[in-house]
C-alpha cells in the first residue's frame, strides 16, 4: 500500500511515516513546511535505512498541485495531518484557518473519491 501523509514532516506525521515505513508501506509525504523543517525527511530516511521517500512540497489548498501527487502515485490511504492547530492564532486569523482546514480537507476528500 501506497499511503500519502500531509504534514508528514510535523511531529505527529514524521512518527506516523517512521512507523508505517518499518510497517511495510510506502509513504509519499505532502507538506508546505509551515510548521516543519525539510530536514525531518533525513531524519525518516535515517531511521528508517530508506532513501527512496517522496517528498512534495505543497500547500494542500493547490487542488492542481495537490492532484498532481495522486496522478503520480497509486495512493491507496490518506492520514491527513496538515492542519492549523494554534487557537490564540486561529482566533486572529480564522480565513487562514478555514482556507488551511477546510479546503485542503475538501481537495483530499474529492482527490480520494476521483481516484478510489
């Protein structure tokens, strides 16, 4: 199984890859690096002694760009982790939160239906 992890390089997601990889699966990881560092990835590859881990950085809210990782990829589960979480935050700016949530949200589910 090939699963796509959005905000695979965070905290929870960059765990998650780690264990799903030493599970057996492939893991294709989508993340703007918002609120994560692209040096995580090294750190999955080391852990983990695989090298071949795609990376897309992109913001989900791009349903073309988005889209373009299910047209590559025959990804067969989703664990979607490229949230906003700050409420202080969210309070100041909720168009960002509700553009970030709910419409990355919306891409993947319409993405996942397109593509079974």
């Amino acid at each position: 199984m090939k699963i796509l992890v959005t905000g695979g390089l965070g905290f929870i997601g960059s765990h998650t890859c780690v264990e799903l990889i030493e599970n057996g699966y492939d893991v294709v990881i989508a993340d703007n690096l918002s609120n994560s560092d692209e040096n995580v990835l090294n750190t999955i590859k080391f852990l983990t002694k695989k090298e071949n881990i795609s990376l897309y950085k992109v913001d989900l809210v791009n349903y073309e760009m988005t889209r373009d990782i299910f047209m590559q990829h025959n990804i067969t589960a989703v664990i979607h982790f490229a949230g906003l979480k700050a409420v202080s935050e969210s309070i100041k700016m909720p168009i960002k939160y509700y553009m970030n949530n709910l419409v990355s949200t919306l891409n993947l589910l319409n993405l996942c239906e397109e593509f079974n």
